[in-house]
C-alpha cells in the first residue's frame, strides 16, 4: 500500500527547487512549500522507520528540524529526480540521512503533543564595545600563515632563478 502512495504522493512529476529560504518566502508559497515537505516527509517515515522513531508530527514547528529536512529534501530531488552527477549519490544520499538523524530527534515533544522550547535570548549589546577595546576589533590584520607563505614565495622566487634554461 504504501509504494502506491508514494506513487500518488509523487505522481505530478519532480518537485521543482526554488529557493528554499522559510522566511524570505511569502506567505502563500511559504505555505505551498511546507505542504510539499510534508508530502515528502510522511514518505520518509514509511521509509526509514529509524526517522520516525525520534521525529514527531510537530516536526514543522521546530525551525531546527524543519531546515534540516529541507536540505535533506532538497538534496533527495537532486538526488533521485534527475540523472546523478556522482556513481554513488544514492548511497552519499542515505549516509546524509543517517548522519542528520539525531538533529531530527525532538525530545520536547510526544506523538500526540507538541512542546515548545524555552526561548532563548540572544544578545549583541555588548559586541560594539567589546570591538572597540578587545583584540578581536583591534588588532591589525595577519593572516596566521604569513611567516610559512612569505618563506615559501621565497623558496619559489630562489628555484626560479636557479632553474637551469629551458631548452625549446
């Protein structure tokens, strides 16, 4: 049953990929994208059942989560829409998976209530002072590497003067 509901689901053809920036979208195609998402999301539960079992039905709620599906929605059309640019995406694909699913755990929330994370408040009110009297704003710009990179400009410029002719 479900192979037919995936072919349903996605029987329109490929998703298009457009820009996927929540909060530069409008709200009509912020909406119309979020229902493509769940579209994909509820396949990826029947899918890998090791998803589901830390992703919640709120999962749209949670900002965190809802990036991370998208770059996995994102990167499974241009994954499996399209001919493959690399031998092994598919299988590049799935270790993706794998590898962001702990960031798809929501452990504030159960199956059949969603919970909201305490806000955080993120300050910068003491950054302009802290640029203008620690070394981070004051020092002067050196790259960490300029004593290897002039040694070696060095060494090239030598071995090009000492190289023997060319002969033609």
């Amino acid at each position: 049953m479900a192979d037919a509901q995936d072919e349903e689901e996605f029987a329109e053809g490929p998703p298009t990929l457009g820009p996927w920036v929540w909060e530069a979208m409008d709200p009509g195609l912020r909406r119309e994208r979020l229902r493509e998402l769940s579209v994909w999301v509820a396949w990826l539960v029947r899918t890998y059942p090791a998803v589901r079992q830390g992703l919640r039905p709120c999962w749209w709620r949670h900002r965190d989560v809802r990036e991370v599906l998208t770059a996995l929605y994102a990167g499974w059309v241009r994954t499996y829409t399209g001919e493959p640019q690399r031998d092994l995406a598919e299988a590049e694909w799935i270790s993706t998976l794998r590898s962001f699913a702990p960031d798809l755990q929501i452990k504030l929330c159960s199956a059949s209530r969603h919970e909201e994370a305490p806000a955080e408040t993120w300050s910068t009110q003491d950054l302009d002072m802290e640029l203008d009297l620690s070394e981070v704003g004051t020092l002067p710009a050196r790259h960490p590497a300029a004593d290897a990179a002039a040694r070696y400009s060095a060494a090239l410029a030598m071995a090009a003067t000492d190289a023997p002719p060319r002969r033609s």
